[in-house]
C-alpha cells in the first residue's frame, strides 16, 4: 500500500482519502441496513448511492493522476535526444498505478453497492455503464500484473541524474550496454566538464537502482519519472548517509558534458588554424608544417568520440609554430587548468635557472645543505644525497608506499619531516616515483635564490616567456609552494615551455634556460620502474610508437589525469594535453590518439 | 407558510418523486394556488369561497400527480438531481471542497501556472480555457442571485444554472476531441515518416496528457461549482416548500 501511494505521486494521497471515504460511507450504509430503523428505503438508497459517488470520485480522480503522472514523464522523455521505446513502455506502466488506484476504488464501491443493494432486498439494476467499468477495471488488474516494475525490459534510469554540491554538479549517467548497465559520475563546474569517475557496478531493478564507486560510496534510490526524479540515499564507507533528490536533465543541458559542446558536432568538425595572440606564438595552418589537416581532424573526432577520454585542450606546435590549438569539454584558451605533476618538469627548469644564475653550484649540490636548521633531525644516509637524485627520483627514502602516494605538502614542518626519513635503498639506483622529494625543491629555491619558488619563475621563466597568468596558490604553505603538482598554467604557455625546450632553451630569440641544462635534464638517466620508460631530471623520455615497428622519441611532462607537454626533437614537434582523466583509467589513452593520428601523419614527411 | 398549506401537505405526501424536485413540485402548485386565488378574489369572489375553489381545483389526482412527477424528472434531471444529491453530510461536502481548492491545484503542482502546459495541448486547449472561462462568470453570477437575500415568495434562480454540467460535459467532450484529432495527425505524420513513428506517438501522447489534464480538471471545477450551487438552490427550495407546508396559525 505505501508502494502504491509513493508510485501515484500526489493522487496517492487524494486517491487514499477517498479510499477512506468509501470505506467509511460502506460501513455507515451496512450499519444502517443492520439498525433497519427510520426511513429505511430512502436512507438505504442514499447511502448506496454515495458508495458509488464517492468511488466515481476516485476513478476520475486516478484518471486525472495519469494524465498528469503521464504528461510530467512525457515531457522528460521528449526532452531527451533518443526516445527510448523500453523507458516510454516502463513510464507508462507507472504512470497507470493512479488510475488502477482509483479504478480499484471505484470497483470496491461497485461491489459494496451491489451486494448492499441485495441485501436491502432492493431491485439490483445495474446502471449500462457497469459492464464496460468491471471490464476496464479486470484490464488494469491484469495489465498491472503483468506491468509490475522491473519485470520489463530497460531502465527507468537511463539518463543524467544531477546531484549539486557547492560549486559542482555531480551528473550521474546511467546507461545499458547489452546486459550491462553502466554508471558513470561527470564532475561538471559551471558548463565545464572536470572529469568522469566509472561506477565500479551498477544495478537497476525496474525503479530501483544503486551504483557503488570505488571509494566506497553507494548510491541506493529509485526513479519516479512522473516527477523527474532519482530520490534515496548516499552511503559513505564511514556509515554515514545522507539523502539526495536527484532531478532528471538533459545531457544537452550541460554544454560541456559533450567534448564539443554537442553529441553531434563531431560530424561538423572542420580544422582551421589557431587565433593569432600577442603572446608571442606564431600560429600557422597544419599544411604549411607538413601537417596533414585530415589527420588532426580525424584526430579530434576520435577525442569527441571520447577515445581519449576527458580531454580539455589539445595543442600542436610544428617548426616553432602552433597549428592546432583545440578545447573540449567547455575549457577555453582563457581557462587556466592544473597541470598537476607536469609542475615537476617546471620544477626541473627552476633548478637549472638556479644554477645558471649562480645560485646552486650545481646537481651534484648535496641537498641537506640547503636545510642546515634540521641537521640535528636528519636521517641517515643524507650525507650522499645530492640534487640530482631528488631529480631523478631515486633518494631511495625510507617513506611509507602511503606517504610516497598520498603527501603532498611543503613548509618548514613538512621540511623537517621529509629530512627525518633515512636512506634504505641505493640512491642513484633505485628509481621511485615519490612526489613529496619533489617539494624539497621549495626550501632549495628559497634557501638558494631567496625568493619562493613562485617569484623565482616569475621573474626567470614566466615573465621571459611572456606567461602573465598562473595559478600557484593550492597547498602554499608559508609561502614555500607545492612543487609536485599545483600549478595551473593557460594550456598555450605550457605549449611555450615545451617549445622552448625543443629549442635548447631559448624561446623568443633569447636563450631563457641554458642548453646545457636543457640537454642534461631530458636525457635519459634512469629507467622508470618496471616500464620502458626512461626518467631525466622530473621529465620523462620514451619511444613513441608511431606504426608497426616504428617509433619516435619524446620528451615530456606528464601529468596525473592526462596533463602532458611532450616534446618530439626528431618531428620538430610538440604537443600539449589537458584533460580530466583522473578517475576513469584513461589517463595514457590520448597517447593512442597521436599514434594513430597525430604521429604517422607527422612522421610519414620525416626526411 | 400558505393558507394552502394542509392541502399542499396532502399533495407532497403523494408525489412520487424525491428532493429537491419534490419541494420544487410543491413550489409551482403553491404558486399556481396563490395566482388563481387572487384572480378569483379580483373578480369578486369571496375569499373564503375562491379558498374552496382553487382547492377544488388542485384536488389532483394520482394519475395527474404522476404526469405532473415525469415533467419534472427527465432522465437528465432525475440523473444530475441523483448526483447533486450527493455528499449531503458536512465533513463530505468538505471534502469535496477541500479538493475543488486544494487537492486538484496541489496535486497538479502549479502545472497550471506553466505556460508550457497550454503549448504542449492540443490548439484546443484554448477553446477549452475561454469555456472555463465561461463557465466560471456564470458559476458567479449564479452564486451571486443564490447567496442573495431573495424577495419573499421570489423562485429561487435557477436559470443557467443546468449550463454549468453542460459546460463540463462540453469541455470533456472537446477534451476527447483534441486527443483524437491530434492522434489522426499523428498517424498522417506517421505514414510520411515511418521511422520517427515512437516520437510521433509520444508526442502525441504527451499532447494527449496535457489536453485532457486541462479538460479533466476544468470539467471536474465546472462540475464542482455547479455541485455546490445547486445544492444551494435545492436548500432555498427545500426551505421554501417547508415553509408553505407549515400549518397556519
């Protein structure tokens, strides 16, 4: 019965009350038929009659309740792109719970009005209308049996669910791929996509549905289409919950939901060459770099098709010059984005400016000197260690796997902490991808240079390379800032830093990094773990696989969620990526992309 | 109260038919009994010999009370007097009420204020709100003449008062109406392009909705208003012929 009023919506109430009334005016007419004093014949008939009033009332009342329930779901069907024949079927086979609600009513009142009427010994004279109502009302009866909610194909939760939280939108989109439903989790800020994080399982039970993340949060709720809702509750791993009203939208609704602005504007997608700035980038069209325009457009259709997952931005520069420079997912040329650890390759050139001008002697520099002020709190084995086995990642400190993932700080406290850990492996060696060394590189600028690492780009890479907006305030911390990854930089400057080291540090005409460090920096020091990969001081190096057999060779930042500034010296080229592949597993997957569309291109016109 | 009014009495006990059609009944023989009484006396009769006359005159038969009960309750009169004659109680006829004000308004949800509602009906939706609009100016003119004080002996004023079922009949009607046309168009869509049949069809169906949403709800105010004025009418009625049966004196 609660089932039956949540699933009429409103009318479930009304439809209830009346329910009510009939009950009660049924057993105010057997009481009286009981008492069998007054004027029995005409207080009999009346009561009947108000039996069947009061059950017509429901009956209309029910039909009024689809006809509303029907025209809500309608409207949120119709505004989807795809009408899908299996939710229509589901919605309608809701949509008629208050007109059998009513029409159940009405058939209770027939019922009690005939048998009263017998027992009154009164002529039974069906009105013509009854047949075809007890007809009508054993189709519904049956229609509902055979209706009942996820017995029938398709998922009333196919769709985009929105969940607002503070500055985000979460949009829960679920979807069925044969057998499988599937559920994934778009962060959206304003009309910008961030990224996307896959439901480890979903399972929808007609209306009902829950999807588990790997975070172990839960979502358990059930779909009232009549209402354009996802209503039930959010379970957190701790055992919290809290319950949430999910509204129905258009995935249209959100312009960046789709890489282009549109599910179909991938068709329409035409190259033409980069707006000319005055920031220094010379643009050109693809063709006049040996850049086969067909392969960039087929490239971005392959992002819009969503084979490189969440991509933001894309940037091509060939022979100095940008000759592609394309935004998804509602980013701009004017949106700073995070490049995550792509700021540890910054980091690097920092360093080389440092020794350039004099103030770190160079990599052989034993980094313990920058922090006198813990001498007394060092760990073992930091006697050995030098800058350039910060740079390489392999101090081979004693940090937990924990710490060596998760730290991200800076500061004095942070400082102290880092120099407390001993050496337990061989530095040089033992090569170990742990971000909190990388933030060491704060108190060595500022021990070295006096300014935080900040002021010292600016005014030695940012202001030379005419960057003029950055943001670099995220996890600062006395001033020191976070060197492993919380720079945002606009996606053309990050373009600049790569073309500035395909050109041996100088950018503009003017060497801004010296070509020594430049050289030394992104050679191969060390292999990366298990991987082919090499690692050079924070940039890494590999062969970039262009066709069967072939490969490239490339330089690059990389960062956590498919940020990359990736240099090719052998094509003259480079390539800049922002994206929001964080969470979905897809961070290398835009590497696929350029192998596929970008390289082969490039790589066919080699000399 | 009327110098008739044992006699009256006499007749009410005979007619066959229920209230308020019965007060009614009562009502026009009164009225009837008082005009020719007042013709004889103008022609010079006695008062008390044009009394025994006009009650010689209405000594009316059974056969004649019978033709008189037919004219009274047609078919449609007998039905919509079974159905006013409804929710009699106070707690019914505020249920009743609280779902005219609030239940249909509340559950609909402030769909009524959408304009989108109107546009996604058929064109009809228009029609059906000028008869609405209709049937509420004259459910208050009527509510008007019937919560006023009336002259004494003055007929209750029922006239226009059968329009209101009308109206409600007419705007489920048209209801219907929009909903098939529309599907006739829909089909005619349908036949030119087969492939976009299921968004043919739920757009039809989704017009369908809204339209009967409007004519639903307007019918069911329509009929609502006239329910409550007709009960009205029935209780001056009731309490006229209730008071011409009094006995004199």
């Amino acid at each position: 019965m609660p089932g039956l009023i949540r699933l009429s919506g409103p009318y479930g109430y009304i439809l209830s009350l009346l329910a009510l009334v009939v009950l009660f005016v049924t057993i105010r007419a057997i009481r009286t038929l009981l008492r069998g004093t007054g004027p029995r014949a005409v207080v009999i008939r009346d009561q009947l009659n108000a039996v069947l009033f009061w059950g017509a009332v429901a009956g209309v009342m029910g039909f009024l309740g689809q006809c509303d329930g029907s025209y809500r779901a309608l409207s949120i069907i119709l505004r989807a792109r795809e009408i899908s024949a299996d939710v229509v079927a589901e919605g309608f086979v809701i949509s008629f719970v208050p007109t059998l609600f009513g029409l159940g009513i009405l058939g209770f009142s027939v019922a009690a009005w005939g048998c009263l009427r017998l027992l009154a010994r009164a002529p039974v004279k069906l009105p013509p209308a009854l047949p075809p109502l007890f007809l009508l009302l054993l189709l519904g009866v049956f229609g509902c049996s055979r209706g009942t909610p996820g017995e029938r194909p398709g998922d009333l939760a196919e769709g985009v669910w929105v969940m607002e939280a503070g500055p985000d939108q979460f949009l829960w989109e679920f979807s069925r791929d044969g057998e499988t439903l599937g559920c994934v989790v778009h962060d959206m800020v304003g009309s910008r996509k961030m990224n996307e994080t896959p439901c480890l399982e979903a399972v929808a039970d007609g209306p009902r549905v829950t999807a588990s993340m790997d975070t172990g949060v839960r979502l358990e709720g059930e779909v009232n289409l009549a209402r354009g809702l996802l209503t039930g509750r959010l379970l957190y791993p701790d055992g919290s919950d809290m319950e949430v009203d999910l509204p129905w939208h258009r995935r249209e609704a959100h312009p960046g939901f789709f890489p282009l602005g549109d599910a179909e504007a991938s068709s329409s997608y035409s190259y033409s060459a980069p707006e000319e700035r005055s920031d220094g980038w010379k643009v050109a069209p693809a063709a006049e770099v040996g850049i086969d325009p067909k392969a960039l457009v087929e490239m971005v259709e392959g992002v819009a098709r969503g084979e490189a997952g969440v991509l933001h931005s894309l940037l091509v520069a060939r022979h100095g010059r940008l000759v592609m420079e394309e935004y998804f997912h509602g980013f701009g040329p004017e949106t700073l984005h995070r490049i995550a650890s792509c700021t540890k390759s910054v980091s690097s050139l920092l360093i080389g400016l440092a020794i350039q001008g004099g103030d770190i002697s160079g990599p052989d520099a034993p980094v313990a000197g920058f922090f006198p002020e813990y001498r007394s709190a060092l760990g073992s084995g930091w006697e050995d260690l030098t800058l350039e086995h910060l740079l390489t990642m392999s101090m081979a400190l004693d940090w937990s796997p924990e710490e060596a993932e998760n730290l991200h700080a800076t500061g004095q406290e942070f400082f102290r902490r880092a120099l407390s850990h001993s050496v337990s492996g061989t530095p040089g060696r033992d090569w170990a991808y742990v971000s909190a060394n990388v933030n060491l590189v704060a108190g060595i600028l500022h021990r070295a240079t006096g300014m935080h690492a900040e002021a010292f780009a600016e005014e030695s890479l940012f202001h030379p390379l005419g960057i003029e907006s950055w943001n670099w305030d995220y996890g600062k911390t006395e001033g020191f800032n976070l060197m492993d990854g919380s720079l945002q930089l606009l996606p053309r400057d990050m373009a600049k830093i790569g073309q500035m080291v395909l050109d041996g540090g100088r950018w503009g005409g003017k060497q801004i990094v010296s070509e020594d460090w430049i050289r030394i920096s992104t050679r191969r020091h060390l292999q990366a773990g298990e991987g082919s990969e090499g690692y050079g001081y924070l940039w890494w190096l590999m062969d970039a696989p262009v066709s069967e057999g072939d490969s490239v060779p490339v330089v690059f930042a990389n960062g956590w969620g498919s940020q990359f500034i990736a240099v090719f010296p052998t094509l003259d080229l480079v390539m800049v990526t922002t994206g929001g592949n964080e969470y979905n597993g897809k961070h290398l997957a835009v590497a696929q992309l350029l192998g596929q569309y970008l390289l082969p291109a490039v790589s066919r016109l080699r000399p | 109260m009327s110098q008739f009014s044992s006699h009256l009495r006499h007749v009410a006990s005979r007619l066959p038919i229920p209230e308020p059609a019965r007060s009614r009944v009562l009502l026009e023989i009164a009225t009837d009994m008082e005009d020719l009484f007042r013709h004889l006396v103008a022609g010079g009769m006695e008062e008390e010999a044009a009394a025994t006359a006009v009650a010689e005159q209405f000594e009316l038969s059974d056969d004649a009370l019978q033709e008189l009960s037919l004219i009274h309750s047609s078919p449609v009169s007998r039905s919509l007097e079974s159905l006013s004659g409804q929710a009699r109680s106070t707690w019914e006829r505020v249920i009743l009420g609280l779902m005219a004000l609030f239940l249909i308004p509340g559950a609909a949800g402030g769909l009524f204020l959408q304009p989108t509602l109107y546009g996604d009906a058929s064109p009809l939706a228009f029609l059906l709100m000028a008869i609405l609009t209709l049937g509420l100016g004259l459910g208050l003119w009527k509510a008007i003449a019937l919560f006023r004080p009336l002259p004494d002996g003055a007929p209750v004023p029922r006239q226009g008062l059968r329009t209101l079922p009308g109206l409600s009949l007419l705007l489920l009607s048209l209801g219907f109406a929009g909903v098939w046309v529309e599907l006739y168009r829909s089909a005619l869509a349908i036949r030119r392009a087969p492939e976009l049949a299921l968004r043919y069809l739920v757009e039809w169906l989704h017009m369908a909705c809204a339209t009967m949403v409007l004519a639903l709800s307007a019918a069911l105010l329509t009929a609502l208003i006239w329910f409550f004025l007709e009960n009205r009418a029935a209780h001056l009625e009731e309490r006229s012929a209730a008071a011409i049966l009094e006995p004199q004196g």
